[in-house]
C-alpha cells in the first residue's frame, strides 16, 4: 500500500474536527427560524393548489371605512379599547398552554360533544383562528384525515408548541400558520370552515378579523364560533371572557356573516354557527 502523506492525514483531520465543531454549535434560534421560514415556504405552495379561479366574486367589507371602536375606561381584565360596547379582553398569553390543557377540561367544557358538532368533509379546509395549543385543532386533525386544518395563532410560542406536538403525534395535516392581530393572512376562498373557541373577545380588532376571516371563506362556508354564555352566572369564568349571543350576533353581521343557529349543549360555552352568503 502507498504510504499517505502525513500533512493530507493532518489535513483532513483538521477539515474533519472544523466541520463537526461549527455543526455543533450552530446557535438553536437559527434552526427555529430555518423551520419556521420552510414552514411558511410549504404553506403557499399548499395555498397555491388550493385556490381556484371559478369562485363567486371577491367578499367586500361591508363597512370599509368603518370608525367602530372607542377608548373608555380600562378594566383589569380588558385593554380599555371597546367594540360595539364590549371592552376587549387581554390576549392570553403563552404561560397559560397549562390551562389550555389541562385534564379536567373534558369535564369542565366537553370538548368532545363540541368536536362532534364541528363538520368537515374530506378535502375541506378548516381555519382553528386564536388555536392557541392546539387541543382543538389537533383532535379536529386526527377525526378527519382527509380534511386540513389550518391552525392560526399571533403568539409564535403557541405556534412552536402545536407544531411540535403535531409532529410528535405525527399528525401531517395540520398546518400552524403566523398570523397578525388584524388579519389572519389566509388567501380568499381558501377555507371552507372557521373556528374560534374561547379566542374572538380577545381579538384587539375584531372587525379587521372577521372580514379578513370572511374574504377567505368561501360562498356558503361556515363559523363555528365558542364562546363562554355571558347570560349564565354559574359559568365560573371572568366577565371580559365572556360573550352573549345578542353580542356575538351583531358583531358577525357587521362583517356580513349571518347566524345559523345555536347548539347550546356544552356545560360553559355557546356553541354559534354563522354562513358567509
Ligand atoms: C384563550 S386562547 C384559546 C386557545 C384555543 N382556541 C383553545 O380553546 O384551546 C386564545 C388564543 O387566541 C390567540 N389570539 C388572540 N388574538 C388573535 C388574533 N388576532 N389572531 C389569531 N389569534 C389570536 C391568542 O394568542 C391565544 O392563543
């Protein structure tokens, strides 16, 4: 056997030793990011085979140049912003993934009964908007195969935690989604179904929201729409978190949305579902 130079076994030692090292101390933070950049990559190119041509003409908001909000006074639980004469709650924040998934919220809430109600074909798109953790959208996942979930959060926290678990679970047909407080950022008629559970009264401006929700329905496409019965006292939940139908009611209609009916079986929540014409 030739014998092999010892400055080339020096060389590629040292080329060896580099590569591993800078490998293993790449800062963590630039693979989240690399993660999170594909993830939006692989998102448009979903968005792109989703969206067709032969669709009713574009949604308009109803009130374009709309002057609907007020400041007034500012309570504990709420931002001191007002919409229709509620005060808006504070957004929860990520340290609360405990609360969202906490054990006795199938006793609690009956999600179950809730994801039983929601309905999605195979091949349908639902947007979960204010998704938080995941615990819904996750179910919604695995009880239809066949359908996408499309689960819309601002706090990137919530979004690295659904993902995570999403994989984990190895669940591929979900896809978290970065959205911004004032539009979820969705193509138009790209959704068949949108949900929103315990997530509305904290939108800082919800009627940016729900047009921006209603232009990516499509014709037909409905809201499910959960929030805590303000009408009940024995619900235990803080009055800001809480919504009556009234309420809800004349907020969708100001984006165009008209209620369906209401199913109210669950032990906290009304269960709301509004149409897109
Ligand atoms: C109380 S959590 C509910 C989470 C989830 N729907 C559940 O029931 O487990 C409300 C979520 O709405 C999100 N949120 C607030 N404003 C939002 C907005 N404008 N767009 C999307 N998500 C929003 C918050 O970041 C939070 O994760």
């Amino acid at each position: 056997m030739k014998k092999i130079p010892l400055i080339a076994i020096l060389l590629i030692t040292f080329g060896f030793t580099y590569w591993a090292f800078t490998k293993k101390d790449s800062p963590p933070g630039d693979d989240r990011e690399t993660e999170i950049k594909n993830d939006t990559e692989d998102n448009s190119e979903y968005w792109e085979s989703v969206t067709t041509a032969d669709q009713t003409p574009d949604y308009q908001p109803p009130h374009p140049e709309h002057d609907f909000y007020s400041d007034g006074p500012k309570t504990r639980d709420g931002i001191g912003k007002y919409y229709q004469g509620r005060e808006i709650a504070h957004v929860m924040g990520h340290p609360a993934i405990n609360w969202l998934e906490r054990r006795e919220r199938e006793q609690e809430e009956a999600p179950k009964k809730a994801l039983d109600l929601i309905k999605l074909a195979p091949g349908e798109v639902l947007a979960d908007i204010g998704a938080g953790s995941g615990y819904y959208s996750l179910r919604i996942a695995m009880n239809h195969l066949n359908a996408r979930v499309v689960s819309v959060d601002i706090q990137p926290e919530m979004i690295d935690f659904l993902k995570e678990r999403a994989e984990q679970l190895e669940i591929n047909n979900v896809s978290p989604h970065l959205g911004k407080i004032d539009d979820i950022g969705l193509p138009d008629q790209s959704i068949n179904a949108a949900l929103m559970v315990d997530a509305y009264h904290e939108f800082s401006h919800p009627y940016e929201m729900m047009t921006s929700i209603a232009s990516a329905l499509k014709s037909g496409g409905r809201v499910y729409l959960l929030e805590y019965r303000e009408e009940d006292p024995d619900v235990p939940i803080k009055p800001l978190h809480k919504m009556s139908q009234e309420q809800a009611k004349k907020e969708m209609a100001l984006a165009g949305l008209v209620w369906d009916k209401t199913i109210d079986d669950l032990p906290w929540q009304h269960f709301m579902v509004f149409r897109k014409p």
